[in-house]
C-alpha cells in the first residue's frame, strides 16, 4: 500500500507571455558570452525528447495536435491538464479547429492524449453523434480510476482507466420533437489497456456519451461541471472558467454534478438554475464493447425556506456556478426568495458585500453528502444556525459565500479526511437573518465554519469571529484566509474587520484579527469523540493595534512553505503572519507570531512585533490577502518556529516612489539563532530590484507528520519538519540604474539559504555569499547583451534537496536545475563547464527546428506537476503554443501548433 503525501496546492497553471523573437534558429551560439569556444550552453540534454512531425516523439515523451489543425487561444485557457497523483500519468484535453486553405477556419474540436509517465499515446478526438460542433463550453473535467483496493473485482480491473466529462453543442439531439440549441454534457471513458492500440483509438470511447438529458428550449446550457469522488486530493474548486482539483486517491465511486439553466415556466427562455448529478457504476460488470456511462441523471433538490424549487415558480430559488466538491460532499449556494418573479436570468443577487442582497431575500450556503459505497445521495443540508424564511413578503434575509480572491473562490477553505482530519470544516462567511432595517450594524456578516461528519450529518456549526453590534464590522470572503499546520491538528483563520476606535461607526478602518481552530484526528482504530466548537475555537485575537492615528491593514499573509505534511514548521506550533500598515509616511510590515494551544481550553500565544519599516510606498501594493506575496515574503527559519523572510525596498536618498532618486534593493533577515540581515541582490548601483512577487522554496519538504497526544501533551520527533535549504528567487534589473516595472528588462536571479551552517554572520550562510567576499548572485539568463525581454518563471518543482526552475527567455523555454549540493565552489546549479565566475547552462526545452520567418516564437505555457505528493519534479509536464506558418497542407498558411514535455523521473 502506498503511503500517501500531499500538498496544499499539487497542481500549478504557469502563464507567461514570452515575447515573440523573431527568426530563430536551433543554434543558440548567439547568446554564448564567449566562453568554451562560443558554445556553452546544451541543446538535447533537456530530460525528455522534442516534439517530432508526427505528433509523437520518437521517444513518446512529446506530443502536438494532428497536421492540419489549429490550436484555439493561449494554452492557460484551451489547455487541460490532469495529472493521476504521484503515479506519473496524466491526460491532457485541448481545443482546436481545423484549418482549411486560404487561411479559414473549419469545426472546433478536442483532443486527448493520454501520458503513460513514459510516453503520450498519439492525439485523439473526442467525439459525439449528438453534436454538430465540439467546443470548449464547458471545462473538460477528468476522474482517475484508482481502484486497485477496491473490494469489487470489476472495479480493481479498471485500475488506471479514467473518465472524461466534456461539453459539445446539442442541436436537436433528442430526435424527439423541436428541440433548441444547448451546452450538452458527454463523458468519454478511457481504457487504460488499449493505450497502445491504434485500432481502438488508443484506448478513448470513440463517441462520447450523451450524460445531461435536457433538451426542451434553446439555451439550457450546462455551465459547471464537478466531480464528486474520494479521488480527489482535499477541496476541489469548480467555476465556470477555471478549473482547481487535484486528483490521485484511491477511488471508491465517482459522481459529476452539474448546474444547468432550465426553462420551467413555458415562456420558452431559461428562467432557473439547477442541480443535476448522475453516477459513474466503476463496480459494474464488465462489458467489453461498452464502455462504462453514467446512470440516469438525478435533480438535487434544495433547501428553499418555503420557496419554490419546481414548477412554474421554480426561479424562486437559483444555484450559483460556484461548485466545491471534497470527497464525497459537494457544496453551494442558494438563491431563495418567494416575491422573485420570472423573468431574465441573473445572478447579480448572489454578489455578497457583508449585507443582503436584499430586504426580503435569502442566499444560504448548502451541500448534499454521496454515499459512494451505495449510489444514494442524501437532501440537501443547510449551513445556517436557525430558521430562515424565505416566503412572500418577509423583511428579513441571510447571505452567505465561500472565501474568494478577486473574485474567484479561494482554496483553502475545506479541510477533512485528506488532512487526516476526522470530520470535514468548511469556513466561509455569513450573515444571518438581517432585521428589516438591513443596513443597520447589529447583524453583520461573519466567518463561520461547519463539521460534517463522515455519515455526512451536520455535527457542528459555529460563529468564528465576534460580532460588535455598534458598527458595521462585516467580514467580507475576500479579506479571509486560513491555514493548517503540517500535522494537521489546527487550523488558524485569518481575516479584516473595521475596528471601533471612536464608538460610533469607522468604516474602512480595518484591524487583523485571527482565531485558532483546534481540529478532531481520529485514533488509531478510527474512532474520534467531536468536542463543542466552544472548546475547539479560541477567543479572537486583534493582531493589529489600530487606534485613531494608526492606518488601516493593507495586506496580510502567512508565511510560505506552509501545508499539510509537505510543509517546513521547525516548531509545529509556531505560524506567522505578517501584515503591512501606511500611514502616509513610511510602511511597517508587522510580524505575528502565532503559537498554538491545543488543550481543552484553547488560549493561544500571539506575539506580534514590527519586522521592518519600509519608505512609503514601497510595499503597500500587494492584494489585500497577498497570496502571491507580492514585495515581502517569509519562511520558516530552520529553528525555534523563527522566520526567514525576503523584500524589496527603496533606499533612494528621496522619500517617495515614482521619483528619480528611486533604488529598490532586496534584502533578507532572519530572527533567532544567528540573526540578522543582508542585502541579497547584486548590491550594485546599476541594477534594481522592482516590486515582485518572492518566490522562496524551501527543501527538502516534509514526508511524514508525528502525534500529539492532548493527555500527555506529548510530541513525537516527526511533527516538526525543518528545511535545509531556503531558495529565494527575484528578478532584477540587468543594466539599468532606472526603477524598471516587471515588464521590462529584467534578469532571474537566486541565492540559496543554508539554515544548518554553524557560521555565525548571516550572509556568509548564502551562496553566492552575501556576506564578506560578497559575489552576485547565480544568474538564470543566457549571457548576453542588453535585453529588452523580460525573463519568467513557468514552474517549479521539488525532488528531496533539487529543485527544478523551467524559465522563459528571448522568445523560448528553458530549463535550470539545483542538484541539491552547494558551496562556495560550486552554485549547485547547471553551470558551463570551466566558467569562472560559474556561468547558467539551461537546457533548451522548445528544442527542434520548426519556426522560421518572423512570426516564430513561444507563447503562452501550462505548468504541470504530479500533485497529492510532496515530489513534483520527475514527471513535470509543459505545454506551449507555437505560431508556425511554414507547416500544414498548404504552404504559407499560418497556424497554431501544441507542444508539451516532460522531464523524466530520474
């Protein structure tokens, strides 16, 4: 049985617009810096082969759509990737259209291919007889059969198949009477044992089959798809634009959901929102000339507070297209209102800003449980802790959302079995029940979080933060974050709230406050006691302190690196937070050191302290939850729960960005054992560093978490894990003495962090060392001249000590690895033989002879690696577009061509 590893985020979407380079040639001796006879740098030593002309490299690790096609669009949109776990295979879903001469266009369609974590089977079309159009209406979603511990027999010889659920354009289908034009939903299954069989298309169903059946008007589309399936690794986050699900698990049953708009009330436009789910039998008997369909499709009912859900009057309650699926629950919103008349569809109730849409109305979250060893699903639940109305002329209302980003859902708000977590805890945001005066600040909105059992009952619901009935202190979902520690015992929750300074209402000054969540982890024999969440939840903390004359919160994040199992906590009770005040003057980055109790009575420790004052302006531009960790960053240190951190700052001699004395540098400091600070850059006056996001990686990751046990209060060794390396990654200006904004010439450089040296100064623990005999740091780029074209970062992956940096430059795709193995000798990167100082030798990863004439060059790429693991660099997958005019039946005809790679396992 294999142990399994995660991480909070397995699956990475890089996008990089690379510039396109004009004429290129296979011969990169134009980039040489003269050294090693003008040659230094490799060509075919990338780990995995070119694409070849016919669609598959000799050795199958490269594959490309089929001659006489064009591929739709930038890959970041067209381009699906699923990879199966650690196992090493993937399936990759794309879209293009056929190209016809003279430069037109024909019929869109997808294909698949299918990576054997060896080699890609040629391209295959997914197809359909219902459908006179395949295109990407709807996101293609893929489930793994992982099923080799299934107790059926049936379902163990599906070990490796998988399913593909995808969307065509219906047009009369049903052959049934008239019938309008619909997004239709098919699946296409995919036979793990005819991946080499040419005759059975390698495997994939030949026409899809048909899985939503509804058909009676134009314009009943299906619009999210979501898999429901203890596949999955932790949350999966469905939208109808973009897809966040990691898969690799061993597979019990597999349903898809989808929300689909309907026609309910004969005026012949689609007045509802929906639910519908059909089931994927993986334990049917086997047939070998069918393949496995899903059952009948089931409508999910809803929970509408005495409005209606069927019917003429069915609009009443709407769902929205946000799905999020964990196992085998899924869950969403609800629209609910009996006064809603039928008319044009909108979602623009659903907008959540802390208040009701409206007086009167009811936007509840909720979620229904899939039994995946019976095939039943249970009704809907809803996460509310009293009674809501939604009936005719009610003046009250409630509204509720999941955490978002910009707008999109973020993803860590589910936590459950995959944390080893005894029950799942969704947080999100809500306000219950407002009174009549809807606006008035005694009922506001606030973060909340639910416990479902494994039997999918509602075991616990409870208000996580305070609630101050003298002012409007909603608590918005784009201003909330929550993390959980490597071991999974706890979980803190994050979030901005106005702060009452003066007694009456403060609007926009906004206070950090945090709330410790202490999680259930079953026993070894699998059995748990859930405590009250009034034990479980610690009081409110303000990390801030706002007062009359202290700014509000710009942003806040947690430290980096974090995540269960393959997270760095060198005390596993220790997490930071840091957040930033402006207060027209100079910026202040804060520090809060979190230090989590875990006793009955949970009481936390909160030490926060001001880490650095910066210019103003000079980091006051991240997001307000800086995700990306735009200009600050931080890690754990390697000891104590102390932080490593990273960023940018302006020590210009004039107070003020935007001006010409500006000289943004970047710096490191640590605190703890061996503190102190240093400038890591080129510390030379030509060269800046501009606002970024900081990359740091710290290695190896985690690979096993210990016990805590709540009645000895007892540790073992293994809960805490501590990186060896700290890898800070930045860009920085090549020649210019001019503050130079993220598009414009920039260099890729690195230092790597030794946190278990014994020297005592802080930067002579770097290499390049950044303390006495300071050197520059390793640089990424092809030396070279005075490039325009910036440089970037498409993906990144971990093996133990090595990291692996694909990077684009100058129009191509490049390749940089770490072997694990520094010292003032050797950067521990690919470097030219001979080099001194130690010059970049990447590996050419676009590597074959297929461009030619100015429109050549690389656009945007997908980054891929194995997730539900903490080793993501062997069987990293990515995937670029090319604009190649010279290729396809007729001569000069432009178009798109797909390439992908893959770096090998060893």
């Amino acid at each position: 049985m294999r142990l399994r590893r995660w991480t909070t985020i397995a699956v990475v979407l890089a996008v990089g617009l690379l510039a396109t380079a004009g004429c290129r040639k296979k011969s990169r001796s134009s980039h040489s810096s003269g050294s090693n006879d003008g040659q230094i740098f490799t060509t075919d030593d990338f780990p995995g082969a070119p694409v070849q002309d016919n669609n598959v490299a000799d050795d199958g690790k490269a594959m490309s759509p089929p001659t006489g096609t064009t591929f739709i669009g930038g890959p970041t949109n067209n381009v699906f990737v699923t990879m199966n776990g650690d196992r090493g295979t993937a399936i990759v879903v794309y879209v293009v259209q056929d190209f016809l001469s003279g430069g037109s266009l024909g019929a869109n369609g997808l294909y698949v291919h299918y990576y054997d974590g060896e080699r890609f089977t040629p391209p295959v079309a997914l197809r359909t007889t219902d459908s006179s159009d395949v295109q990407p209406t709807i996101i293609p979603r893929v489930a793994f059969l992982n099923t080799s511990n299934h107790p059926v027999e049936a379902a163990r010889e599906r070990d490796g198949d998988a399913v593909i659920f995808w969307g065509a354009i219906d047009v009369d289908g049903d052959f049934a009477g008239p019938d309008g034009v619909n997004d239709a939903l098919f699946s296409t299954y995919f036979d793990v044992t005819h991946k080499d069989n040419a005759g059975r298309q390698y495997g994939f169903q030949q026409y899809g089959s048909r899985v939503n059946t509804l058909t009676d008007g134009a314009g009943e589309d299906v619009e999210t798809v979501a898999i429901v399936t203890d596949g999955l690794c932790g949350e999966a986050r469905f939208e109808n634009s973009a897809e966040s699900y990691s898969y690799g698990d061993d597979t019990t049953d597999i349903w898809v959901a989808w929300n689909v708009l309907e026609e309910a009330d004969g005026i012949g436009t689609p007045d509802d929102r929906t639910l519908y789910a059909a089931r994927l039998d993986i334990g049917a008997s086997i047939d070998a000339d069918l393949p496995l369909t899903t059952s009948s499709e089931t409508r999910i009912g809803v929970v509408g507070f005495g409005a209606s859900d069927s019917g003429i009057d069915a609009e009443e309650t709407q769902l929205d297209r946000m799905l999020v699926a964990y196992n085998d629950c899924l869950f969403f919103r609800v629209f609910s209102d009996a006064d809603f008349s039928a008319g044009p569809l909108s979602t623009g109730f659903l907008a959540y800003d802390g208040i009701v849409p409206f007086a009167a109305s009811d936007v509840t979250l909720q979620y229904v449980r899939f039994n995946l060893a019976t095939g039943t699903i249970s009704p809907a639940t809803d996460l509310n802790p009293g009674p809501v109305d939604s009936l005719a002329g009610e003046t009250d209302g409630n509204n509720a959302d999941f955490l978002v980003q910009g707008g999109r859902m973020t993803r860590r708000s589910v936590y459950g079995e995959d944390e080893g977590l005894a029950v799942k805890s969704i947080f999100f945001t809500m306000i219950v029940e407002e009174a009549t005066n809807w606006t008035d600040p005694t009922n506001s909105g606030n973060v909340w979080v639910a416990e479902i059992d494994p039997a999918g009952l509602l075991a616990g619901l409870g208000q996580v933060s305070s609630d101050d009935v003298a002012e409007n202190d909603n608590v918005l979902p784009g201003v909330v974050d929550t993390q959980i520690s490597r071991n999974g015992d706890y979980i803190w929750v994050a979030y901005l709230k106005d702060v009452d300074i003066t007694g009456a209402l403060d609007p926009g000054t906004d206070g950090l406050f945090a709330v410790q969540y202490v999680t259930t982890r079953p026993d070894s024999d699998g059995l748990f006691t859930l405590p009250g969440l009034g034990t479980t939840l610690s009081g409110e903390s303000q990390l801030s302190s706002v007062t009359v004359t202290t700014p509000a919160v710009t942003w806040f994040s947690f430290q980096d690196s974090l995540g269960y199992v393959c997270g760095c906590q060198s005390d596993p009770d220790v997490m930071h937070v840091f957040f930033e005040l402006s207060d027209g003057l100079s910026d202040v980055v804060f520090d809060a050191r979190l230090t989590a109790d875990l006793d009955s009575v949970v009481t936390p420790g909160i030490v926060t302290t001001a880490w650095q004052t910066f210019e103003d302006g000079a980091v006051d531009l991240a997001p307000t939850v800086n995700l990306g960790h735009s200009g600050f960053n931080g890690v754990d240190s390697g000891e104590g729960g102390n932080i490593f951190t990273v960023y940018t700052d302006d020590i210009g001699p004039t107070a003020g960005t935007g001006n010409p004395d500006d000289d943004f540098r970047l710096f490191s400091e640590t605190n703890g054992i061996g503190a102190g600070s240093a400038e890591i850059d080129s510390a030379v006056n030509y060269r800046q560093t501009p606002f970024q996001q900081l990359k740091l990686v710290s290695t190896p990751p985690g690979s096993e978490i210990g016990h805590f046990d709540p009645v000895t209060s007892e540790d073992e060794d293994t809960r805490s894990h501590s990186a060896g390396q700290i890898h800070a990654f930045f860009n920085e200006s090549r020649y210019s003495d001019v503050y130079i904004t993220p598009g414009g010439s920039l260099a890729l450089r690195t230092r790597v962090f030794h946190t278990d040296t014994d020297i005592l100064a802080f930067g002579e623990a770097f290499v390049p060392g950044a303390g006495s005999g300071f050197q520059e740091p390793f640089t990424f780029d092809i030396p070279g001249g005075d490039d325009v074209i910036p440089i970037t970062i498409l993906g990144l992956g971990i093996h133990e000590d090595q990291v692996g940096v694909w990077f684009g430059f100058d129009g191509n795709i490049y390749y940089q690895e770490y072997s694990g193995d520094s010292s003032r000798d050797s950067v521990g990167w690919r470097v030219a033989e001979g080099s001194d100082p130690q010059v970049s030798d990447p590996a050419l990863v676009n590597d074959h002879e297929s461009l030619s004439g100015s429109l050549g060059g690389v656009l945007p790429t997908v980054f891929a690696a194995k997730n539900c693991t903490c080793d993501t660099l062997g069987g990293a997958m990515i995937i670029w577009q090319e604009l190649e005019p010279d290729l396809g039946g007729f001569a000069g005809d432009p178009y798109f061509r797909l390439h992908a790679r893959v770096r090998d396992e060893e």
